[in-house]
C-alpha cells in the first residue's frame, strides 16, 4: 500500500481534469483526492503500487481531450487510510487560481444529444457539458462557477443539478449546464425589434434565411450577421447595409464533407477546422464548386474563410436550412466592434438586419471568431481570439513582476503576464474606435480579476497615438516602453520558448521607430533584451501619413519621385490634379512623414502595375499582388542595392546606422516593366522572387558580421503566404533556422506577447 503525490502541469483546468481522475482513481478502485492548485492539478493517491503506476500511465497516454499535460512529476507520501476517492472543489480551496478554459465548439456526445428525439435536450441550442460550450465569453468573475457566469440567473432544475453533482456524469460541474426546462430560450424579433409570436424561433428564423432575408444571430462571442451564401443578390445587398465593400465574408458550413465542396483541404485544415477551437479556416477556393457560391462572398479572392458550427444554435440552424452555406460575419457596420448585448444588436444593427434570432443568455465577454491558415505544412494565425483565449502561452522566462502588455492599436489584443505565463487576450479590433477601446478597458479590468493577477509593470508600444499607449500613460504603473518592430521579433522568439540574439525580420505596415520615423522594413539583430537596427529599407516620404495607406497610389508617387522617375505611369489611373497636390505635397515635405516600410512599398508596386491605386481594407494592395504573384512563374528578379553604414539618404540623423537598402533600382526596374506592357502579375512575380533574393542576401551579410544563423520572420507582410513560404524555404536551404508564427499572428495582434517578453527580460535584469 502506498500513496503518492502527483502534480499535473499543462494545460489542466477548466478542461474536465478534476472529474476525469476521478472516474480513473475509482475504476482502479484508488483512494485520495485531486484538486486546482495554482495553475496546476494536485492529486494524492493511495493504493496498491502497480496500480498507482497504472493510473499514472492511463494519464499520460490518454488525458482528456481538452487537457494537454506538459508533465506528471510524484513524490512519495504518507498513507491517511481515505475511504474513497474525492473531488475538492475551488470553494474549500480559496487559494488557488482557477483557469479560466477558452470557448469549446459542441462535443460529439452533446451533437448526439442534440438530434436524438428521445433524448431531454432534443433540439436545446444551449446544450453543453464539461468537455465543451461557452466559457469565457460568460465569465463575470472569478474563482470560475456558475455565481460568476451569465447563467447564475438561471436555478437548475432537478436533473439538471443531479446531474451536476455526479462526479461520474458528464456534466459534472459543467458551469454553463443547461436543459429545456430550466435553461435559456431563442426569441425572434423583427426588422424594428418588435417580438414574432412563432411556436419555432429558429425554423421561422431559417425560413427567412432561405427566402432571401438577412438575419441576425446570437452566437457566442456576439452577434453574426446571416443569409444564404449561394445568392448573389442577397449578398450584394448584406454588402451595402453593412457598408462593407469588398473584404470577404465568412462562410459556415454544416460539415467538413460540405467545406470540401467548396474549398481544397488538406488533412491539417480539415483538424483545424473540426478542433474544439473551430477557427474561421482559409482555403483555396474550388475552381468548381458543386453548390457554387456567390461571387460577392469573397471577390478577386483565390481563398475562402470557412467555419464549421460550434454552438449547438449553429448546428440546428445548419440543419434547419438543410445544409445551405451561410454567410457568418461579424454583427457590425464596417470596422466598428461586434455588437454582443440585445438591446444594443437591435438598435445598431437596425437597418442591416431583417429580423434578430435572440436568446437570453447574455454574453460578458464579446469574441470575434478565429481566422487561421496553414501554409508549408504548418498553422500561421491570422487572428487569434474566440477558442484560443485566454489560454496562455508560455514566457521563454519567468516574469519577476506581474507584467500587463496593452498592444498595438489597429489589432487590439493585450496580455496579462505572471510568472512564466502570459494570458493574451480575445480580439478587440480597432482601438481607435471608442467602443473597442472601452471594451480594451473593461476587458483588461475582467482578466486582472480572472487570473487574480494585479500587474506591477506596464509594457506598451512607443508609439504616442495608440490608445493602448496613452492607456499605459493613464494607469499610473511604472512602464516599459518597447518599439514596435523589437516587439514583433521577440513575439516570434517568445512563441517558440527563445530568447537568444536573431536576426529579426521584421515587416509590416507601420511602427513607431526610436528615431520618429516610421519603420516598417527592418532587419533587426536582438534578443528580448536589445535590439540593433542592421539594416532597413530607404526612407521615402508618405505624402498625407495615415491616407497614404488607404491611397497606395500615394506611396507610388513617393517611390517614383524617389527613383527619379516620372509618375505618369499613374495617369490613366489618378486624377492629375491628385497626382500634381501630392507631388507637391511630397516635394515640399508638407504632411510627409519618412518610411521605411515595406508594406508601403508592396502599396506602391501594386499602384504602378495598375493591379490597385485605393484600398477598400487594409492591406487589399499587399494581398492583391500576391494573388497576382502566385498566378505567374518565377523568371528574373529587380535589382537593389546595399549602401553599408551609411545615415539614411534623406531621412532624420539617426547616430549609429546599419545597412540601407536602396529600393530605387527595384522601383525603375517595375517602372520599365510596366511601361513595356509586362503582365501586372508577372511583375508581382518578379517583385516577390525580388523580396526573396533580399532577404536571402542581406540575412546572408548579417551572418557573416555576427556569426548568427537564427531567422525569425515577423510583421504583418508575413501574413503573405507566398512569400513566408518561399522566403523560409530559402532560408532554411541556405543553412539558416527559420522561426516564424504558428500560435500568435505575426501581425500587431502578436505584439503583446513580445513587449510581454521584453518586460519579464528588463526585468530580470539580466
Ligand atoms: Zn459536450
Ligand atoms: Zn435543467
Ligand atoms: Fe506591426
């Protein structure tokens, strides 16, 4: 007889750990306890010893399917003669810090459950059980039970509660347990919010949806906006309410066999897309699909974003409307947040909805969807929210102090780091819209209070007009600025557990550089603790900062005058008294703010080609010219330049300089093309093998100079399939390794991590 004391680290809690041991101590007739414990499972147990190392096997090879344990480490300890084997709650154990568990798409079992006439919950879209359904898009508070989620209003029922407090029920102490009879209920509304008197909320609701209405849903994180993907009409109209031009449209669809239909999968799409997280997955669309969708869900684009259900509301309206891919897309007008509450859908999305499926569940925290991809065989984040957070990611070190990390601003998502853990926050999209940003507040707020974590230190970017930024200055902590472009290289270092020196490259869009500038296509050497600049592209100017990015046609004049070129290439396309103000403009440095970044110079070669001179979203010309690209062969590439050591021509006096890199040459080479009448795709082709060939090149030199064969690619342009491919593999042929995003997005929705990671570096001090 023996007894040992088992911690368990991973991912642990809030994943149905705790009933899960007790069924397998109590099939192996064991005695003791399990509980939470900090961010761990602490389990005793007593029994014969080839039993004790039978359950300890059992746990390692087959855990829970939530749970990922990362180790099982016991010590022996002294046999107390328990007469079984017990559960102790949160409740008796005030100290521990209880996980709060993302959201969790609908189970097999609860799927089972749902359409099977004979069963309790047939047809409950509310239905949930330990191993799946909403968790922190309901939290109120912590430690996580029912009192402090949306659903304390709710008094169990006797089955209900019975079936709460059997250890061996599935549902045991399921949070969010619900039942026809004592849980949540749909209710339809009309266009105005007026109540529709129906025996069947969801048919009716389906119905409309099959007649050509668009609908409004309440899903988990807030609301969709809803109709049949198929009709053209439909979708044009959801378009011009929503006033939302061209950015594709999500589709969801009842079942991997339907998504097949429409997009190419490969086996890791199709487990991303069926994960318990159920992401909005990007696929290249079928050339023919069999039930053809409309052209305006995802126009000029050569991939679709699809999502399988994920709340058992999603499954009966799937099957309600007997299979039809329908358009899910975010509750909003344009950019603004998701709508999440009743009153607050019925009245911002009037004018855009026909009718509103409701329930009376309501939502806490507001959680856009998930986007993902998988490219070179490996998943790159898009946009990392409903299903992943608040899980944590690890810290390459230990935080000494709790560290709050508020982000960027286009992409607001933040974290909370404590210890070696750093819990990143849902999406919160655009700072500068007050909703968002009142959500960024209140939301930091629910997570201190979640995690019990009160942060000593508060990183933030440098850039002075972020909201994040000027929050930071308001809170009164002290702070840890970091700049824009050190934050993304050590979020890629920190996602893969490292913090050694790299060679970053990092580009993206626009970042606040240390000399006033605006950076953007950077190769930084640094670890989390410092960076240098080794090299950078040529400052140009940005005539009209901010509209230059929603006007590429704007960075064409600037590079073009920049090489000396002439801008007439843009005439058939831009207005010539537009073209003279913003020669002026540029001439005179009126407005015109100095760049180096190289999503603006992607802006200004897809201007010259004439693939696209205004942007409807951001990033439109980028991704644009790498559908162009990916359509052409590779044959030559452009010239550049290096100058070594050398201030940037034109740009501020910085000090200490590394190599810039002179896109001039690039520019008059894509200018000759295009006046020869080359294929805008051939010259996109040619631009990316170009990037290619520059980073391959200039990685090549900073190795030499630091001996260093570590590459992390991060930035928002790494969101480019074509060219993160392309660029890691030759990395990775000419010797180097290559770390890119896999977990965290490689865009500003990534940063947090990385200023998370400087903080606990300045910190430690070493
Ligand atoms: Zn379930
Ligand atoms: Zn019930
Ligand atoms: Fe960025």
């Amino acid at each position: 007889m023996q007894r040992r004391a088992v911690t368990v680290r991973g991912v642990v809690q809030g994943v149905g750990f705790r009933p899960f041991v007790y069924s397998l101590a109590s099939q192996l007739g064991l005695r003791g306890l399990v509980r939470n414990r900090g961010g761990e499972v602490a389990i005793e147990i007593e029994g014969e010893a080839s039993l004790l190392d039978q359950f300890l096997d059992e746990l390692r090879r087959h855990p829970p399917p939530l749970a990922r344990i990362d180790s099982i480490a016991w010590k022996p300890a002294t046999p107390q003669k328990d007469d079984a084997f017990r559960i102790e709650t949160s409740a008796k154990d005030a100290s521990s810090q209880v996980v709060i568990s993302p959201d969790v798409a609908t189970c097999r079992d609860c799927c089972k459950e749902l359409f099977d006439p004979k069963d309790r919950r047939y047809r409950y879209p509310f239905l949930n059980c330990t191993h799946c359904g909403p968790r922190l898009t309901i939290v109120t508070g912590a430690p996580y039970d029912r009192e402090r989620t949306t659903l304390a209003a709710f008094t169990l029922c006797a089955d209900c509660r019975a079936e709460y407090e059997d250890p061996g029920n599935r549902r045991f102490h399921a949070q969010p347990i619900a039942c026809p009879v004592c849980g949540p209920q749909l209710e339809l509304r009309d266009a105005v919010g007026r109540p529709v008197e129906t025996d069947d909320p969801l048919q009716a609701f389906a119905a409309a949806l099959l007649a050509g209405r668009i609908g409004a849903l309440k899903g988990l994180g807030g609301f969709h906006l809803v109709c049949d993907a198929r009709r053209e009409d439909v979708v044009r109209e959801l378009r011009r309410r929503k006033h939302r031009e061209e950015k594709p449209l999500a589709v969801m669809v009842r079942d991997l066999a339907a998504a097949e239909t429409l997009g190419e999968l490969s086996l890791q799409e199709k487990q991303l897309l069926a994960s318990p997280q159920a992401p909005i997955v990007l696929l290249r669309k079928r050339s023919l699909m069999s039930m053809p969708l409309a052209d305006a869900v995802a126009p000029d684009n050569p991939y679709l974003g699809i999502l399988l259900p994920y709340t058992p509301l999603h499954h009966l309206l799937l099957a309600a409307v007997d299979g039809v891919p329908l358009i899910m897309t975010s509750g909003n007008r344009s950019d603004e947040p998701i709508a999440y509450e009743n009153d607050e859908a019925l009245q911002r999305l009037a004018g855009i909805a026909d009718l509103f499926l409701l329930h009376n569940r309501p939502i806490h925290v507001r959680c856009d969807d998930s986007v993902t991809r998988v490219i070179g065989g490996a998943e790159l984040p898009v946009r990392r929210s409903r299903g992943y957070a608040p899980q944590p990611l690890r810290l390459p070190r230990p935080t000494p102090a709790p560290v709050l990390a508020v982000g960027g601003q286009l992409k607001g998502v933040f974290a909370l780091a404590c210890g070696e853990q750093a819990f990143l926050s849902h999406h919160l999209g655009d700072l500068d819209h007050y909703a968002a940003f009142r959500a960024f507040e209140t939301d930091v707020a629910l997570y201190e209070k979640l995690f019990s974590i009160r942060p000593e230190w508060i990183a933030h970017d440098l850039h002075p007009d972020y909201a994040s930024t000027r929050y930071a200055l308001a809170r009164g902590l002290p702070r840890i600025g970091v700049q824009h472009h050190h934050a993304h290289l050590a979020s890629c270092l920190a996602e893969h557990g490292l913090d050694e020196p790299a060679i970053g490259v990092t580009w993206d869009g626009t970042g606040m550089g240390t000399d006033g500038a605006i950076w953007g296509g950077e190769f930084l050497v640094g670890d989390c603790a410092t960076f240098c600049r080794a090299a950078q592209l040529r400052y140009v100017g940005m005539p009209g900062g901010e509209q230059a990015i929603r006007e590429p046609w704007r960075m064409a004049v600037a590079h073009l005058r920049d090489a000396g070129c002439s801008v007439t290439v843009l005439q058939t396309r831009v207005a010539e008294s537009a073209l003279r103000t913003v020669e002026a403009m540029w001439e005179r440095r009126f407005n015109t703010p100095f760049t180096s970044s190289m999503g603006r110079l992607f802006d200004a070669v897809a201007a010259i080609t004439g693939l696209r001179t205004q942007v409807a979203y951001e990033g439109q010309a980028a991704m644009e010219l790498e559908w162009a690209a990916a359509t052409a062969t590779s044959d030559i590439v452009y010239p550049w330049e290096v100058v070594e050591h050398q201030a940037a021509p034109g740009g501020p006096a910085t000090g200490a300089q590394g190599m810039v890199i002179d896109t001039r040459p690039l520019i008059r080479a894509v200018v000759e093309d295009a006046c020869k009448q080359v294929e805008p795709a051939r010259i996109a082709r040619r631009f990316h093998s170009t990037l290619i060939e520059l980073v391959a090149s200039v990685c090549n030199r900073i190795r030499q100079q630091t001996g260093l064969i570590t590459v992390a690619l991060s930035g928002g342009v790494f969101m480019n399939a074509l060219l993160t491919e392309e660029v890691a593999a030759r990395l990775t042929r000419e010797g180097f390794r290559v770390l890119r995003h896999q977990r965290t997005p490689p865009n500003d929705g990534g940063l947090c991590l990385g200023q998370a990671a400087i903080a606990a570096r300045k910190l430690l001090g070493v």
